[in-house]
C-alpha cells in the first residue's frame, strides 16, 4: 500500500524523539486541561499547537471516542450486544449521529437506514479514516449496508473470532479481515482494540497493535533512536520509558496509546517540516 506519509519527515533533524513524543503528551494534555476548565485561549505558547489540529493525549478524551463509549455503555454486559454496537459505532464514527442512537435502534435494519439518512445531521458518518467495503458471501456491502444490514446477521461470527484471538488484537484483526478482504482493515482494527474498554477479559488493552501508516515515520524514528528491531518492541520500550519521562501522566500509556500518538507525532512534526500546511481541515479554530 502507498504510505501517502512515509516522506513528510524527510530531512527533518529531531534531537531526541523519545523526549520529543513525551513533550507533547504533556503539553497537549495541559491544553486539553486549561480548555476544559474554561481559561481563554491560546492555552499554550507553541505555535504549532495553536495552529494545527490534534487529538487528545488520552483518545478517550477525544469527542468521537467519548461518543461511542456513552453510545455502548447500555450493553457492555452483553458481549454481542456491544460487538454489534461496537462495530456499528466505528463504522459511524460520527459522533453527533451516536449521540443521538442507542444501541436498541440497530435492531430493525430498514428503521436504522431510514434514521441515518433522513432524521440525523449529514453526513451521518465521519470520513476520519476511510471505510471501505467489505466481501460477505459472495456480496459486497458498502459503509450503510454493512452497519445496518450486515452486522446484525453475523454477529455471531465475529463474536466467535474475537473470542478465539487469546484477547489478541492483531488476531481478531486479521482473523475477520480474512473474510471480510477489506483493502484498509483500520476500521476493525478500532472496533476490537474499543472492547478492551469494556472487556479486557476478551481484549487486552495490552495486547500488541499494528502500525498505522500515519504513525510509522515518527515509529520509524524512536525505533532507530532506540536502536531496537521492530515498532512492537519499539512500543514496549517507549512504555517503559514513561517511567522516566512522565511518571505523572494520570494513567499508563497502552499499546495503541504510543502508536496512536506517534501518528500526532509525525503530524505535529510535519507542520514543522513544511509538509503539513496549516490551513483547511488541519488548522485550528480556538472557538471549536
């Protein structure tokens, strides 16, 4: 797959990148902290930050994944319950559609259709990361048919992937992706690691992930930084290093934490390189 990032660090010198990616955990969880509390912007003197757009430290601080953890909190007792709510949830992914659903509207697949496309805000889902579709015995379901259609008839067979992983995420991953042969697997990648929220008797939060294409050039960086073999050991290491780095942080950092904010690395260090502009969708508006 063409990796449309691979190049935007090029010929960019960045002293420490250990140092560098636990700089801007804290400094993005300060702003996060300053906005939420009420102070006025700009809530940090770095220019990068005031200009350019960035999730949150913590991604269940982020709206979207505040959106679906209220949207499937009602069946977390239920594991088919949540797995269907889970995968509809990121198949969505938009979080002013989730707030306005509940779990029990994925029932009915034609009053579920009719709600997303006439009684919800367009679009009803988010393009945040591409949903491509997915090969179901012989029929190819786009974005709409497979969260309203698809899922509620094969709930049972991703309950029985999931549960044969050994609480594995790349497993569960690669395991339903071998049916559903779809050309980006991130969609279920997000929908399994999110049971670990819930379940991590089914998924470990621990468990190892894959690297994302916009979080491999800055993975790329640590891992030659750190002279070490691959990005799992990478991940393993840059855990152990929060020890040193930031023993404050309110919680340990995951797996999916160090990948997910190398991918805000690599665009924090883009808007420094020049490869990244600031404007459109990447530049911030402090009224948001």
């Amino acid at each position: 797959m063409n990796n449309p990032y691979e190049n935007t660090l090029d010929g960019l010198d960045i002293d420490d990148p250990v140092k560098s990616f636990f700089d801007w955990c804290k400094e993005r969880e300060s702003i996060r902290v300053k906005r939420d509390i009420g102070e006025n912007p700009p809530w940090t003197d770095d220019p990068v930050f005031q200009q350019g757009r960035f999730l949150n430290t913590f991604r269940e601080d982020d709206k979207g994944s505040k959106a679906v953890l209220k949207f499937c909190e009602p069946v977390k007792n239920s594991l088919e319950e949540l797995i269907h709510a889970l995968f509809f949830a990121r198949w969505c992914n938009q979080h002013t559609t989730l707030d306005r659903l509940n779990p029990s509207d994925l029932r009915d697949p034609s009053t579920l259709k009719n709600l997303l496309l006439k009684k919800m805000n367009q679009p009803w889902s988010s393009e945040a990361y591409p949903v491509v579709p997915i090969s179901w015995d012989g029929t190819t379901y786009d974005r709409l048919d497979a969260c309203t259609t698809l899922f509620p008839k094969i709930i049972n067979f991703l309950v029985e992937k999931i549960l044969a992983s050994n609480r594995n995420v790349v497993t569960a991953t690669n395991s339903i992706n071998h049916t559903f042969q779809m050309t980006n697997d991130f969609p279920i990648f997000m929908t399994v690691i999110d049971i670990s929220w819930f379940r991590p008797d089914i998924i470990s939060p621990n468990s190892p992930v894959p690297t994302g294409i916009g979080a491999k050039p800055y993975l790329d960086r640590l891992q030659m930084h750190l002279k070490l073999n691959n990005h799992h050991a990478t991940i393993d290491k840059m855990i152990e290093l929060q020890d040193e780095f930031w023993p404050e942080s309110r919680r340990r950092l995951t797996p999916v934490d160090i990948e997910y904010i190398s991918c805000e690395n690599r665009k924090y260090f883009s808007y420094i390189n020049g490869t990244k502009p600031f404007e459109g969708k990447n530049l911030f508006i402090a009224h948001e």
